[in-house]
C-alpha cells in the first residue's frame, strides 16, 4: 500500500491551506470552546459559495468532484486549523437521502443542505433506549396523509440551533422483533407540538436537549424508505456518524495543544516535555493517532472500491473516542494542581483543559457506548460467538 500523496495532491494540500486560511473566521483559530450557529454559518456559507460544503457527496447532487484523497487532504487542513466539523445534514441525512431518498425528497432536501440553509439535528436517543436504540417507543400512527407522532427523544445535539430533524419512530408496536416496526421520518424542529428543553452539562453547557413530540403531524411524504424498514437506513446514518466521530484529523489539533502545553509547563524546575514519562506519553498518543489515521485510510479504501461505510466504522468510533480522552487526560496531568482551575479567563485557554476532559467522557458513550462498539466488532466484524 502506498500513503503517499502525488505531486498534484500535494500542490491541492497548498491550495487548501492557503484558502481555508484566508476563509476561515479568526474565531475558530486556536479556540477549543464550542461554537454558535452563527459563527459555524460564517464558515459554512463560505464553503457552500465554492461548492465545497458537501464535498464528498457526488457531483450531481452538490458535490465538488474532488477525489477521496482530495477530500480527505480538505478536510485535514481544515481540521489542523481550527475549523468546525460539517452539520449532520452533510455528514449522516444528506448521504442516506442520496442513497435511500425518493427523487422528490432529494429536490427537497439536498439543496437546502448544499447552499448551508437548513442545520440539521438526530431524534434518535431516547430515555429507555440509548445503547438499546431499537427498543425506542416515540410512536408514529397513521392518520390519511400524514402521522401522528408521540413520545420523547433525549442528548438532541444543537436542537435549539437546528432546522430540521431526521427520527426514528415506532410505526408497528406488533412487530416480532425490536428492529421491525421501526421507520425513519424527517420534520422541521419548528413543527407544532415539538418541545425541546435544555440538558445542563457536567461541562456547564447546553448543547444537549430533551425534544417533545406531542401530537406531531410528519406527512407520509416526510417518511425515508419503506414504513417498518427504519432500521437499516438508521444504521447507515450511524455509520457514516462513527467515522467522522473517531476520525483523526479531528485529534490532532488537540494532540498539538498538548505538547505544546508540554514545552511551556513548568515541572520540577524543567519543561514537562523534558519529563521522561510525559514524553514516553506522547509518543505514545502520536502512535496511537497515526494508527487511527491508518484504518482511516482503510476506510477510504473501501469507498475506492465503492463499498459504503460498514460495521468498520466501529474501530474508528472506539478507539478515536478513547484516544481522546487519553489527550486530555495526560493535559491534565501535566498541568498539576493547575488543572483544578474552570475555564478562568485569568488563566488563559490552558484553564479550558478541564472544561475539554470532562467533555471528553460523552464521546465514549454518544454514537453508541465503547461497550456496544465492541461487542459489534467482536460479533460483525471478527464473526466471534455471542456471549
């Protein structure tokens, strides 16, 4: 296998630098809080104008005609300077609409996603249903034209910043199996009768929301594939959801902050970085997010061959999510006693550490908890026993 770029991939990388430089809001540069719609709109809006926000979708449907490699290197730059990661809508419903929608449904939907007009949340999650997705209960009962949609939804990222919602709901409450009887409908967040209220964090935010459905009317039209059949396309959005989740250009901008933190930290009398065990550490976590980087590529690999993200993406999900927490843990401890400091303007972005490591705990349980990650690897991908 060959990692290297050509010449020509090489001269876009340049290309790509240079011009998320000159686009991307200073906001984003070095910041680790997170973002509002309004900033992330800024920067959407300045892709959507060169046809770059949906870059990996085909080219008919918006895409930018670049290949894997051109779309992987885009999204390195972008990552290695502080810009945010895509909207749902671009990265987990635009995909599945393209693969599963109606022809309607795609003049619908997939402009508004490429011209960055409509943000996009997950009704997924609910109370009793979290790592057991397919014993959700929301129900969706046919009345005529449309349905009529009950229940609650928990952990909607960005409900409140969103305008649109893609859900799983129960349309057979019969059905022989948890997964039968599932069905995937999409709804303006603004509908009549969808409620969201605020989640306070461990990390003192609010950027998860409990979403009420009390008597929501979703037209038939608004439903995604077959009625019943729900669950394979939900899986396919998961899919897609756990690659970007675990990707590693989504870590290396952390992993540079760390030893960056290393080098300026004072530790008995000399530089953290100079300590033996922290540097053994980081090495450690650059290994680590090099590996990441390779079963990336062997996702890349699977697309070249047009094969769509499969069980695969698992491994990226667990050990991006882990690796994670592992970066802000060794922050952390090469901090000290200073780490106990809370997001304190008087004390920098360094004081934001602790704030980021707490935050890091949600990212091995969203997206389906490092136990369920696991038991699919085990099960899907390595074709061991149950139990």
């Amino acid at each position: 296998m060959d990692l290297n770029f050509t010449k020509e991939e090489e001269d876009f990388r340049l290309m790509a630098r240079e011009w998320i430089g000159n686009h991307l809001p200073d906001t984003f540069k070095g910041r680790r809080q997170r973002s509002t719609r309004v900033e992330r709109d800024t920067w959407y809006k300045a892709l959507a104008a060169k046809g770059w926000l949906c870059a990996a979708w085909p080219k008919e449907h918006g895409g930018s005609g670049w290949s894997l490699a051109q779309q992987y290197i885009f999204r390195d730059e972008a990552a290695n300077q502080g810009a945010p990661g895509n909207d749902m809508g671009v990265s987990m419903i635009g995909p599945m609409l393209i693969e599963y929608g109606s022809e309607s449904q795609k003049k619908r939907y997939l402009p508004k996603i490429v011209a960055a007009e409509e943000m996009w949340c997950q009704g997924y999650s609910e109370p009793n249903a979290g790592s057991d997705l397919a014993s959700l209960r929301l129900r969706a009962e046919r009345h005529g034209d449309h349905y009529v949609l009950n229940g609650q939804k928990i952990w909607t990222s960005f409900a409140n910043e969103s305008d649109m919602i893609f859900i799983l709901v129960r349309t057979d409450l019969n059905a022989k199996n948890q997964q039968s009887g599932i069905s995937f409908v999409v709804s303006p967040i603004n509908a009549p009768g969808i409620e969201i209220r605020p989640i306070r964090q461990i990390t003192d935010e609010s950027h998860f929301y409990e979403t009420f459905f009390t008597d929501v009317k979703v037209p038939v039209e608004n439903l995604i594939g077959e009625e019943n059949a729900g669950w394979t396309l939900g899986k396919r959005v998961l899919a897609h959801e756990r690659i970007a989740t675990g990707a590693a250009e989504v870590f290396r901008q952390s992993l540079d902050r760390v030893r960056d933190l290393a080098m300026r930290t004072s530790v008995n009398g000399h530089h953290a970085i100079d300590e033996p065990v922290i540097r053994q550490r980081l090495a450690k976590l650059e290994m680590e997010l090099g590996a990441l980087k390779a079963v990336g590529f062997r996702s890349l690999t699977q697309l070249l061959r047009g094969q769509m993200p499969g069980p695969e993406s698992s491994i990226v999900k667990l050990y991006g999510s882990e690796l994670y927490q592992r970066i802000a843990d060794l922050a952390l401890d090469i901090q000290g006693p200073a780490a106990q400091v809370w997001d304190d303007p008087g004390y920098g972005d360094d004081s934001l550490w602790s704030k980021v490591a707490a935050g890091t705990r949600a990212v091995s349980i969203y997206s389906g908890t490092s136990e369920v990650q696991r038991n699919i690897i085990s099960e899907r991908v390595l074709g061991m026993p149950k139990g």
